[in-house]
C-alpha cells in the first residue's frame, strides 16, 4: 500500500491546438483531445506503446498562471540535438548548461511551451567510476 510512482502532471494551456505540436516535438506521444466536464484535455505518454505512467497532461484554460521558473524537469537524452530541433522550430531556448556532480555529467536547458511555461530539459550520463564504487 502506498505511493508508487507519479500519476501525471497537469499543465494548464490556452490552447491544445497550439500546445500539442510543442509537447510532441519534445519527443511525447498524444493519445488526442478529450472532451471533459468542463473544457478539453490532452495527454501525453512518455513510451512508445502508449502505456503506463507516468504521464503530462494539458489541461485547456482561458486563465494560465506562468511561472518564471522551471517546476519540473524531462529526463532526455540526446540533448544537443534536441536543443538544435527546438531552436530551428523557433522554440524560446535558454542556452545549454554543463555540470558534473561526483556521479553524474548534466546536460540541460530551458525551453518555453506556447503559454510561457518553462520545461527544463536534461540529460544525466553516470560517471562509470563513481557508479562502479557505490
């Protein structure tokens, strides 16, 4: 009994139209546009064979709250050239930043949704020495 994994993030967008094209180019596939009581929704799987958790949902909105800040982040891989895709769709990117922990080597960045919503992308390659020790 308890806790298992993380259902789903909700994102709160003005419109699914606009969102579900920027959500997909993140590599995230949509299962489409539900009607619900009230307004629409669209979510988001993570694998391939569209199962399992967990998942990012949007939620459509007249009213958004943006916050100027990152409130989750995406584990990637392939960084560098998800940041070039993004950059030649015309996304808004903050530069990629580098740093290395004593276990890991860090690749990220920032990219905006539509609404302004601030997504940290990031990669984590182990540091196979520091693996090795624990």
């Amino acid at each position: 009994m308890g806790v298992q994994t993380l259902g789903s993030v909700f994102v709160r967008v003005t419109s699914l139209e606009n969102s579900i094209p920027f959500y997909s180019a993140l590599g995230l596939r949509c299962r489409g546009i539900e009607n619900w009581d009230p307004g629409r929704g669209a979510t988001f799987f993570f694998t391939q064979d569209q199962g399992g958790w967990p998942l990012l949902t949007l939620v459509e909105s007249e009213q958004v709250q943006v916050l100027d800040y990152h409130s989750y982040n995406l584990n990637a891989t392939n960084v560098r050239e998800m940041y070039r895709d993004l950059d030649l769709s015309g996304y808004k990117l903050k530069p990629i930043v580098e740093w290395t922990s004593p276990w890991n080597h860090h690749i990220m960045f920032d990219v905006c949704d539509p609404d302004g919503h601030v997504i940290n992308i990031i990669e984590v390659i182990p540091i196979e020495s520091k693996a090795l020790e624990l």
